[in-house]
C-alpha cells in the first residue's frame, strides 16, 4: 500500500502546469524542426520559425508559450491499493494545483475559465475547475499526465457518428479543410474510433498525450489496423497542402494518434481533436515518496534557428496610415507594424456592436485604426504585457461588417483565416486583415512597448488595451481586394504535392 499525501499532488499538478506553460515536449520541438528543414513553402517556413524562436524564448525565460494558457484537461489512474493523506477529494487536489500554478506569482498563466456558461460566463479568475477523467486501476501509485488545452485547437474538435461501412480516412480528409487554421498548423491529430459517442471523444483526447512517433513507425512498418490508419491519415492530411498557419505548405500534422475501442455493430463513432502548436503536456507517477520531479530538458536541445524579415518588408506607421496606402499591400506580404493600435475579442465586440445598435457612443474611436484580436497574459516584473499571440480571428466575423461599417475600422489582425462574410465586408470597405503567428505570443510580446487599459476593464483579459507597437510582423491574409491567402496557399500547395505525386509515379 502507498500512502499519498495531500500536498504531493497539489505540488505535482501545480509545478506540472507551470512546467508545460514555458516548456515544449522535445519531441513536438523536434518535429517542427524536421518539418522547418524540409519545408518548401516559404510562409510556412517563417512561421515555423516563429514558433521554434518563441518556444526557445519560452523556455529560457520561463513565460508561456502561448497568451492561451488553456483549460486543464488531467486523465488519473489511481492505484487499488493507495490510501490518501487528505480530506479533500482527487477532484479537490487537483483543483487546488491548478490554482497554485495560475496564480504563480512569478509567472501569472491567464484565466481563461468562465462560470455559467450558458448565461453569465463569468471568469473562475483561478483557471479552475480542470476537466478531470478519473481510473481506479490494480497497483499501488498514482499516475496523473496533465494537459493544458487552448480554445482555439479546442474548438475545432470534430465528433462524427459513421455507418459502419464508411471510409473514416475519406472522413477525415473532408473534415480537416472544414477546421480552417485557427487550430495553429503543425500540430497534432488526436482521434478515438469506436466505443459510444462520449468514449470516442475521451479516447481522443487522450491519444494526444503520447509522443511523436510517426517516422519511427513508417520506418517499422505497422503491425496492426489501427497503425495502418495512422500513416495513412497522416499523408493524406499532408497531402491537402494547409500548411503552417494554414497557409500553404508541405507539413500541417506533426502526427496522427489513434485509441480505439469495441462498438456496437450498428455504430462507428469517430471523434478528432487536433493539438496546436502550442502542444502542452506532462506525465508524472505518484508513489507515496514525495511529489514528483519534472526534469528541465536542456537549452541545447532547441534548434539554433534565426528569422530575418528579408529586404522586401513593408514598415508602416499606425498612426498615420491612410486607406490609399493599405491598398496597396499584397496578399502575403509581411508588414512590420509600429505605432498604436487597440485589442479587442469576442466580448469586446458583442459589448460594442449593442452599444451601437442603442445609439450609445463606443468608449473608443475606432476610424482609421486596427485592432487586435488578443486577449493576453498579465505582466511580470518589466514587462509591458505578457504573452500576446492572436485568437481566432472567424469568431469575430459576424461583427465585422457592422464594425467597419459602423466605425471606420480600418484593419484587423488575428490567427488563422477570415470566414465568407467578413472576406466580402472586407473588400467591400476597403479595409484590410493581417495575420500574426499562433504559438508565437512571446515573440510578438516583444514588439509591445507600452500596453494600456482604455476601455471595459471589467472584461479582464478581454478588456480593450491601447498597444504601442515597433516592428511587429504580420501578413497581409486579406487583402483591401478580398484575396486571401488562406484560400490561395493552400489550393497551390495541394497542387503542388499531387503534381509532385503524379511525378514520382
């Protein structure tokens, strides 16, 4: 019999979400990095650059890797034979580790849990309460693997209930150009096959707590159907040209994970649950001798890797820029951007878009600037924000019309693609949508010198801030003429790779 003491999981979980939040698995940093050498696609290339410059940075200065620091998500196997040292129940230790580590006085993780979802949402302002799958096995120690899970990879789960009959690669090959990007290529697919619908979702989930293994496997061959489906999944995903960020490539899975489970004769639930590049997750065992150690990996590991913006850079300043000089950017251009600009996210836009529907005057002037997308971490010590990377930028699509109509909006900036309705009100105004790199937030934290709260501060994270930016890299993703390079890229790469297929043949 082991005897687990209270504090040893409350510090276990704490130090284990401290630790993912500014560390990297090496295997997910490996990975990127052999998908960086053999990239062919310019764009992907820079920003898979980022995000091994961002996560090198993370881990030397021990801030996150993304501003989404996630919801917690922890799978438990509890041992028959432990006794626990506590009053508390597994849910309640847990939860108490999370807190500890959001509110970790040296590097404050955002809050991104809200209570009453269907009403209120109000922020838990503590990250708590995690999503906690929970196992009583035979043995003796507890083992815990923690993850934390960003809205962004969240929200582009897919869950399909198939006749027994169907192709499910011919499923998933549908299904991933219907995520978009806003789930941060190169990451990796999680997929849970059989089982009921609920179980499939939970496997799925689960398979994303395994290392990257791909390449080993194609080099042993598979020995079984279910490592058949993962190789065959993972070149037809690639296969499809999206690319990092969406935005044309030879690389857009690092890996394929699969779980299966027996069904019923009658069914095939199929669920996929992609991870971002912001790839967060610890394993650790409890045995009764103290909390668990987690192991810095070393600094060397990380690739020496280096990003010029190259000669053909466009600079501008913000808080000159006219609507004649922003359409004359070009799709896929990178721009470097100085000078002011506001933030503001879903909250922020539904609070505005009812203030202008009831003839109330908006707490900013909006014509002629650009917001960003962005809810980000709090400071610590010197610097003038924390982690600042974009959200979603399609969440906000059903407000811009009325934003540019409305306030003279001139440019957005985000992650990942613009959906229809926004792509026409942006040609239709003449406005523009630049795209910063997800799974980069520490590395655009850099470019801002000076962050302000000017409106809502009630919203928290997702209040309006004033930025004052120098030299912060974008790309032009729409265009003043409506021409996306989320539609373009990706179409020209998978034309490229079938090309390249038809070669070889």
């Amino acid at each position: 019999m082991s005897i687990i003491k209270e504090d040893d999981l409350i510090d276990s979980v704490a130090d284990a979400l401290q630790f993912i939040s500014y560390y990297h698995p090496l295997d997910f940093v490996n990975a990127v990095h052999e998908a960086y050498e053999r990239e062919e696609s310019q764009a992907a290339k820079d920003a898979m650059a980022q995000i091994l410059i961002n996560s090198r940075m993370c881990a030397e200065g021990k801030r996150p890797i993304c501003q989404d620091t996630g919801i917690v998500t922890v799978f438990v196997k509890v041992g028959m034979n432990v006794q626990w040292q506590s009053t508390k129940s597994v849910a309640d230790m847990i939860n108490e580790g999370v807190r500890r580590a959001y509110l970790h006085p040296d590097n404050v993780l955002r809050a991104s849990i809200l209570d009453d979802p269907a009403g209120a949402r109000k922020n838990t302002k503590d990250n708590t309460p995690a999503v906690i799958h929970m196992e009583v096995v035979p043995g003796d120690t507890v083992e815990v693997h923690v993850a934390a899970k960003g809205g962004g990879s969240e929200n582009k789960s897919k869950l399909a209930m198939l006749n027994p009959s169907d192709d499910i690669v011919e499923w998933v090959k549908k299904t991933v150009p219907t995520m978009g990007a806003g789930w941060c290529p190169p990451g990796m697919l999680g997929i849970g096959i059989g089982g009921t619908a609920e179980k499939a979702m939970v496997m799925a989930k689960e398979s994303l707590m395994e290392p990257i293994d791909i390449h080993e496997l194609r080099e042993r061959g598979p020995q079984n159907r279910v490592e058949e489906l993962r190789l065959a999944i993972f070149d037809a995903v690639n296969n499809l040209g999206i690319g990092a960020q969406g935005l044309g490539g030879l690389t857009t899975v690092l890996d394929v994970k699969i779980m299966d489970y027996p069904t019923h004769a009658a069914s095939l639930p199929v669920a996929m649950i992609p991870n971002c590049a912001a790839t967060r997750h610890a394993h650790f065992v409890l045995d009764g001798s103290g909390p668990a150690d987690l192991v810095p990996p070393s600094l060397d590991d990380w690739p020496e890797i280096t990003w010029e913006v190259g000669d053909s850079v466009r600079r501008v300043n913000l808080d000159d820029i006219t609507p004649e000089q922003v359409k004359e950017w070009l799709p896929g251009e990178t721009v470097l951007l100085n000078g002011k600009m506001l933030t503001g996210r879903d909250a922020a836009h539904k609070k505005m878009v009812e203030m202008m529907a009831n003839g109330e005057d908006l707490p900013v002037d909006l014509k002629g600037r650009f917001i960003y997308y962005v809810g980000p971490v709090d400071p610590v010590k010197d610097e003038a924000v924390g982690p600042a990377g974009p959200t979603t930028s399609t969440r906000m699509d059903k407000f811009t019309h009325t934003m540019l109509d409305k306030t003279g909006l001139l440019g957005m900036i985000g992650k990942a693609e613009r959906g229809p309705v926004a792509i026409e009100a942006i040609k239709e105004f003449g406005a523009v949508y630049l795209m910063a790199v997800g799974g980069a937030a520490y590395l655009v934290s850099k470019a801002i010198k000076k962050a302000e709260v000017v409106a809502f501060p009630e919203l928290g994270m997702e209040a309006i801030y004033e930025f004052e930016v120098v030299d912060m890299p974008v790309t032009v993703a729409v265009d003043a003429q409506g021409t996306s390079v989320h539609i373009t890229g990706p179409a020209e790469w998978k034309s490229k790779i079938e090309a390249q297929a038809i070669e070889i043949k």
